[in-house]
C-alpha cells in the first residue's frame, strides 16, 4: 500500500465518521432544542438527510471491502480455477462498466437540476449573517456525493479485476486471492 | 418484465452482488426497450431512494447496536440469558435465544443483532461440541426477533410509507416476538434431548446480582424507546439517535469499557454497514420505477384479485408474493417494492394496518434467513466459518416455526392489536 | 399529431389536485380533439414535489402539477411567491381571476426559462391553524406554539413574525407528532386535515385563513414541442379553464369539509383578533415586495380587487 493510498483511506474513513458524528449531534440538539428548549432548527431534517446522502455513497467502496454488499458464491465456488476466474472477470468488468456508467450520469444529473442554492445551507447562514449572508453551496454538492461514490466503488472493482488477472497468470485460485486480500466473497 | 427477472437472477448467479445485478438488470432494461433517454433518471431514482428522512433510523440504529456490542453488553446479556436458563441439556442454544430477545430491545436491525448475538455466541456454541451450522442457524433464527421489538426499522419505515401509528406498531409486534422466541426455545430443548447436546456452566450463585444489573441497560432502552414517542419527547426517527446518545452514556459511564478507538470504529463500522443496506436502496428504487412504467403492481394487484377476492385468501396469496420477494431480497429494498402493491391491495383485506404491518415485517425477516439472498444467513455463515449450504439446511426447521408465527398473526388478531389497546395514545 | 402525455403530482387520488389535473386532462382532450391525451398518476408514483420538478427538468416526465410553495427553492423561480403573501387575497375567485388574467400569465411565463411550460393553477385549499387540544382564538394563544411549517423562507418570516415556534418536520411525520404531542399545531388546509385524518390526532381547528395553497400546472419543454402550434393553444386556452373549474370547486369544497370535521368531534374557532394578526404580518408583506417585482405587482392586482 503506498503513502498516498494510505493517507486517502485515512482521510476517507476520518470523514465518515465526522459525517456521522454531525448527523447525530444535529439530531441530538434537534430534540433538546425543541422538548428543552421550546425552540427548534428548521432546516435539521433536509441538512440530516444530505449528510446521510454523502455518508452512504462515500462508505460504499468500504463496504464493497468489508464484503457487506451481498452476492452468491455458489458457482464459484463449484468451478475449476480458471473458469472461476473467467466468471469474476466478467463479473467485475460488467459491476465497473455499470458503476461508470452511473458515475457519469449522475455528474449530468447533478449538473442539470443541482443550480440553485442548498436551502438548509442558506438557512443557516443567514442565521449566522442576517442580510448579508454569502450565497450557500448549489445542490450540485449534494447530488454530487453520487457521481464520486461511483467512481471510487468502480476503481475499487477495476483493482480486483487486475487481481484476478494476476491470478489467473500466475496460478493461484479465487479462493487463494480472497484469503490474501480480503476481496469480494471473503 | 421477463427479460428483467431472467436477466437479474443469471447476474446474480454469476457471483455479481445483488445490488449490482438489480442495477445492471434495470440498464439490460433500458437497453433492449430503447430507452436509454431514462438513463439520466437512474441517479435520480437512487438519491431519491436515500433521500429519505426515516431511512437515517438505518445508521443509528446499527450504530447503537455497535456500541452495545463494544461496551460488551452483548457478553453481559449472554451471561444473564445463562444465569436465567440455568443447568437445562441444550442451554447454550437457548441462551442464544433470550440473549436474542433481550438484544432486539437494542437493535433496530436483524443484521446488527446476528452480527453481535452471532460474535459471542457462535463460537461459545462451538466451543462446547455444538455442530456449527447449527450455532450459526440458531443465532439467524434469533435474529429476526430484532425487527419485532421496538426499535424496529422496518416497523418504521413501514409505519411512514402507511401512515400508521409507530409507537401502536411497536407494541404490536411484541407479543409476536415472545411467541417466536418460545417456539425457537421448545425446538432449541427438543432438539437438544434428541441429540444429547452438552450441559452449560453453571453461573456462580455470587455473580448473580450483578450479572442482572448489568443486563438491565439493555431491557430498559425498548422502554425508553417507546414511552418516549409516546408522550412525544422525540419522533420515531429520532428515537434512534436517542438510542445512540443512551449507547454511548451506558458505555461511557456505567461499563466504562468504551474508549476513542472503539467509538471511531464503531461510527465507521456503521457507516459501512449503512451504505451497504442503501446501495441496494438505491438500486431497488431505479427497480420500482421500472416496474412503476411497466404498471406491474397494478398487474400483479389485478391477477390477485382475479384469483380470489375473499380476505383470507388474498392475505395468504400476499404473503407468498412477500415470501418470494425476500427469498431474493434485502425487507427494506423489498418494502419499497411491494408498496405500491400493498397500497392497492390493501382495501379489500379487511385487516387492521397495525397487525398488517407486523405481518409484511415478519414475512420479509423470514427472507433475511433463507436462500439464496438473505443478509443474515450470510453473516452468521461468515463468523460460523460454515459453508452457507449448510446453515441453509439447519435453518429449515426454524423458518417453519416463524412461519407458525407468520400465519397467526396474519389471522390471529389479538396477538398484535391486545398490547395498543392496552396502551392507546 | 398525436401525443400523450404522463403528469404526476404528489397528493392522494381522493385530493382536489388530483381532480384539478383530470379536469385539465379532459378539457384538453376536448379542445385538442383528442390529439393531445392526459394521464394523471397520483399517490406521488411519479416522485413528490422535489422529484416531479427534476424529472421535467431532466425530460424523465411530461409535467406535472407542483405546489407553487416549492418552486422558489427548487427551481429559482422566485416570483411565485407572490402567490403566498399573507392575508393579501380576499377570495377564491379573486385568486383565480387573477390568475386567469395576463398578470397569472406573466407569472407562468417566468418558467420559461427554466425550460418548463407553465398552463394553469390548482388550489388545495386556504390554509389554517389546526393545534392538538387547546382551543386557539387569539394571538397569544398561538405565542410558541410547536408549530410544524414548510421550510421555506417565506413561511419561516410569516410564521416568526406571528410568534409562534415554527418546526421543520417532514410530511410524513406530522399525523404522529400531533398525536404524541411532539408537536402543538400544523398550519394546514382544511382538506388535508381531512384526508390525513389528522381530526383524529388534533381538535382544534382556528380559521385564520393566512393564504392560499396553489399548485402550478407545468410540462415539460419536451413535450411542448411535440404539439402542434393549435394544440398548444387549445392545450393553453385547456389550462386557464381548468384553473377557474378548479378554484370554484375548491371553494365550494371548503365549507363541506369544515362541516364534515365538525361533525367528527372538531371545534371550529375563530380568532378575536385576526385584524392584529394581518397588521403584524404586513411587514413580510412589505419586504417580499422588495425583493422581486412581480410579488409588487400581485399584491397590487390583489389590493385593486378588494
Ligand atoms: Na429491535
Ligand atoms: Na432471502
């Protein structure tokens, strides 16, 4: 693992759990707020509902990782080495194409209905600023959380292909390569 | 339609994860009917699936049950379901039982509770000459208690969707979950003599005490839980993270065994486990919208209703719909499916919605623990470290109970509607 | 040439904007001859307000009929709040002969920029103060409130200017919330307290009548230009009937549906001092008109009429 692997997977998983932390601690203060303190923030559910947004989408390459995305290991399990390794080829190449494929229409998605300004944000800030609030984030960096967490999923798949083809070159079975790496169907 | 379903199981087959083969199916779809102008509502239909603000119940509630399980409540519970079950041939497998039950008062999920139930049990099981198939299958069966016992996700999810009464749902599925939880019991004991499984230690008279004390955070959270949307300090929704905030308390000041590093992996743990849960989310409501243009639930709605239109027997060709939709299926993608369906249906059913929803809860948990998809037979293989073939046997009993269950509460009302009434609102 | 065309809108089949939009489908047909067709889809099986808005955006649907209370967020369309200025509209048919009028088309045509085809308007109904159990009759009986209210700027003013605690909560939470008491009262429109059967979780129904809940009758670009330049017309001509059908039958419904809830154990209340409440809103009124010249411009056409 190189340096900058290392220090982006740190960041990424540092960031999720401060994007956890924020969801709980808004809606934490949510329920004091209006049963303590008869007084409640307005924008709390749509701001707790975008970070759920970002949280999910960053966290799949993890749980692709972790194995936590469900899938049936039974014909690979049952075939010979190399056409165990053809079918995760096949697999992996038509999970990426399609993570690909969902990576770039979400950017257009985001692009085409993302233009106007988080409402939540602008809540807050003028909260903060009054009239002089500056201009909040456009939905775009909601929406946005989409295109990126597709991306990474399918480069983390691209990897395992390259693994597999590795494999398949020098003579190790699936299961040899689930037991080193901790791939899919680990 | 065929082209889709054909399409989706060869995908799945071939080892392509569910989510992906849903997804790659609904493009296959778009594909081959020229459609691919409805691409661009694909990311829509995927946001717009997590989008959703009863869905932020998913990460708290597996966080809770996280750092439940780091605080070392679980070992705690499972020491007090031993000291409750006492010197009886088969106990372990009954402790793993109550400890379930005792577990879903902490658990919004079944998938948390197999992981955490499964983590301290299964091996214990094995330790002691259990087969571990069959320690792997029991903590499955356990598992899909969690949903039944507030907190519930899918209880509240489905309470949303339906506009129905969360906290009347909540109570409703309690009784449920005892009957469930003997019925697994007497199988645990019978089976038990019949295979002369081992006698459990025996708890030290001396750790008793405290042994209750410490389980008492556990069997106190439903209640909080529930009193608390009752008298309205917090929504359902909201109870979540109250049951995180109560998690971290217990840990933090009554075990003292939480520390930075075990909340840092617990959030992180939860995060992942989250986006697991809304990839599928997601895709299965790209799934919906395709099924949605191709008027499938009001088809299957219609063919129903052609069949019968007597109560009883469209309340039991729905549960078979609901049964073969969770065979493949994670209940809340399969939620978001059936709806619809539901919405159609459900006129005609002459069933009160608070038992109905307790019913559609149950039936999808029973698809957590059967073949070839279910979440919960996955995890319990995993820390069993036994092929999934065999859990999948051992099972088989076990889902016949649930079943037993599955059709009493669908046509024995007083087990769901006796505990609202007692406590309206 | 012949089109049909799919439109969606967020409420229940049972709710005026449903009938609203089968109104609209049928007279379309009829003008067009039956060469542009409407299918109305209900029950939000095409998405609610934020997704039926991006899906003609995006050309995933052919229109659909979005509450007006949205639109400013979601698509910029910022002189749609004229449309919501509290206490500034003395009737149904003030609203719909306004909205009929050249004005209700300068408003739709500001769409057009936003690649969407406005045609015409639905109400669901004047809004009012529905609260759990305590009769509300004056001003100070709404001071905090738990009141839930569309997160929208325009609504956070009116309602921190009234006093009241304003709470951000989805929809889908409300019948709940009313019932454990989570939340004191919901500023609604009769019919939904009706067909959410929110009477059964809330008692007290306060008329204030603050203001009006259109829905705006959109389609796509797209689809526009599928139609021939008559048909359009005739589907244009189909969107300003459709609204004054609709605004008369939403006036009408109102006074049913009060005594439909009456007749389920609500009280029905009046507020002493109403004229103190529209005195203190006023100041909204006054800073919205600043901020885009066609609210000025409606609560002029509003104030004329009166
Ligand atoms: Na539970
Ligand atoms: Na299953």
């Amino acid at each position: 693992m190189t340096a900058f692997h290392l220090v982006f997977r740190t960041g990424l998983k540092a960031l999720l759990v401060m994007l956890m932390a924020t969801l709980l601690t808004v809606m934490t203060a949510q329920v004091i707020m209006r049963y303590g303190f008869n007084s409640s923030l307005l924008w709390s559910e749509e701001l707790c509902r975008y970070l759920l947004i970002w949280c999910s989408f960053l966290a799949m390459v993890f749980a692709f990782e972790r194995g936590e995305i469900a899938a049936l290991s039974i014909l690979a399990d049952s075939l010979p080495r190399v056409p165990a390794l053809a079918l995760a080829i096949v697999g992996g190449v038509l999970s990426a194409a399609m993570c690909g494929a969902l990576a770039w229409y979400g950017y257009l998605y985001a692009k085409l209905v993302g233009s106007q300004p988080i409402p939540a944000i602008s809540f807050i800030l003028g909260d903060i600023f009054g009239s002089s609030a500056p201009a909040a984030p456009t939905v775009f960096w909601v929406y946005f959380a989409l295109p990126l967490g597709m991306m990474l999923l399918g480069l983390r798949i691209a990897i395992n292909i390259v693994h597999y083809l590795r494999a398949w070159a020098d003579g190790r079975t699936l299961q040899d390569l689930a037991a080193s790496h901790g791939g899919p169907g680990q | 339609m065929t082209l889709y379903l054909l399409s989706f199981l060869g995908f799945l087959i071939i080892g392509i994860p569910v989510a992906f083969s849903l997804g790659l199916s609904s493009i296959a779809y778009l594909i081959v009917n020229g459609q691919m102008h409805l691409m661009i509502g694909f990311p829509q239909k995927m946001i717009a699936g997590i989008d959703n603000f009863v869905l932020l119940t998913i990460p708290f509630f597996i966080l809770a049950g996280n750092l439940m399980n780091s605080a070392d409540l679980t070992r705690q519970i499972v020491r007090f379901a031993q000291m409750l079950v006492g010197r009886v041939r088969g106990g372990l497998a009954a402790v793993n039982v109550i400890a379930s039950m005792m577990f879903s008062g902490v658990s919004g999920a079944a998938t948390a509770e197999a992981s955490a139930i499964g983590s301290v049990m299964i091996p214990a099981m094995k330790r002691d000459g259990y087969k571990p198939e069959y320690a792997a299958a029991v903590t499955a069966a356990g598992s899909i208690l969690g949903p039944l016992v507030p907190p519930s996700l899918a209880l509240i999810l489905y309470g949303v969707l339906t506009g129905t009464s969360i906290a009347d749902l909540f109570l409703a599925g309690i009784f449920p979950a005892f009957a469930l939880c003997a019925g697994l019991l007497v199988y645990a004991l019978i089976k038990a003599r019949r295979e002369d499984h081992p006698l459990p230690p025996e708890v030290p008279a001396d750790e008793r005490a405290s042994l209750a004390l410490k389980a008492v955070p556990a069997l106190l959270l439903p209640v909080i839980i529930v009193g608390g949307i009752r008298s309205g300090v917090f929504t359902p929704t909201e109870a979540a993270a109250v049951a995180v905030v109560y998690a971290l308390a217990v840990g933090l000041l009554l075990y003292r065994t939480l520390d930075a590093r075990k909340i840092f992996s617990s959030f992180y743990e939860a995060a992942t486990m989250t986006a697991g849960v809304m990839l599928i989310v997601a895709m299965a409501s790209m799934t919906s919208f395709i099924l949605g243009i191709e008027n499938i639930p009001r088809e299957i709605a219609a063919q129903m209703l052609n069949i019968s239109s007597t109560p009883w027997v469209l309340i039991l060709l729905l549960n078979l719909v609901l049964l073969l939709l969770g065979l493949f299926l994670e209940p809340l993608a399969a939620l978001v499916l059936v709806m619809p369906i539901l919405n159609e249906i459900f006129p005609l059913l002459g069933i009160d919605r608070v038992q109905f929803g307790v019913m559609v809860v149950l039936n999808l948990m029973i698809g957590m623990i059967t073949p070839p998809v279910g979440l919960c037979l996955f995890i319990v293989s995993a820390i069993g470290r036994t092929p999934l073939e065999r859990v999948a046997v051992a099972i088989l009993p076990m889902i016949g109970i649930a079943l037993v269950i599955l059709a009493l509460v669908a046509f024995v009302p007083f087990l769901t509607l006796s505990l609202p009434a007692l406590f309206p609102g | 040439q012949e089109v049909t065309l799919k439109m969606g809108h967020a409420a229940a089949s049972t709710h005026i904007f449903h009938t609203g939009l089968e109104i609209f489908a049928r007279k379309v047909d009829e003008k067009t001859d039956g060469n542009v067709k409407i299918e109305v889809y209900g029950d939000r099986q095409l998405g609610d307000d934020k997704q039926l808005l991006e899906g003609i955006q995006i050309g995933l649907i052919d229109g659909a009929l979005v509450s007006s209370a949205t639109l400013p967020l979601v698509l910029g369309a910022a002189s749609f709040d004229a449309l919501q200025q509290p206490f500034t509209v003395s009737s149904y048919e003030q609203l719909s002969a306004v909205l009929t009028s050249d004005l209700g088309d300068e408003l739709l045509a500001t769409l057009d920029e936003k690649n969407i085809k406005g045609v015409g308007f639905v109400d669901a109904g004047l809004r009012h103060f529905l609260s759990k159990d305590k009769p509300v009759t004056s001003l100070a009986d709404m001071k905090g409130l738990k009141t839930r209210i569309v997160p929208i700027p325009l609504h956070k003013a009116i309602w921190e200017t009234i006093g009241v605690n304003p709470i951000g909560m989805a929809y889908g939470e409300v019948y709940s919330a009313l019932e454990t008491g989570t939340i004191d009262a919901v500023e609604i429109n009769v019919s939904s307290i009706k067909s959410e059967s929110l009477y059964n979780a809330a008692k007290q129904v306060t008329l204030t009548g603050h203001y009006f809940w259109p829905g705006v009758i959109m389609i796509s670009n797209a689809a526009w230009e599928k139609m021939s330049d008559a048909d359009k017309a005739a589907v244009e001509a189909a969107g300003k009937e459709a609204t004054t059908e609709a605004y008369a039958l939403a006036a009408s419904q109102d006074a049913e549906t009060v005594a439909f809830l009456e007749a389920n154990g609500v009280t029905i209340n009046k507020l002493s001092d109403l004229d103190d409440l529209k005195a203190l809103t006023a100041s909204v009124v006054t800073t919205w008109q600043g901020k885009d010249p066609m609210i000025a411009k409606f609560t002029d056409a509003f104030a004329a009429g009166q």
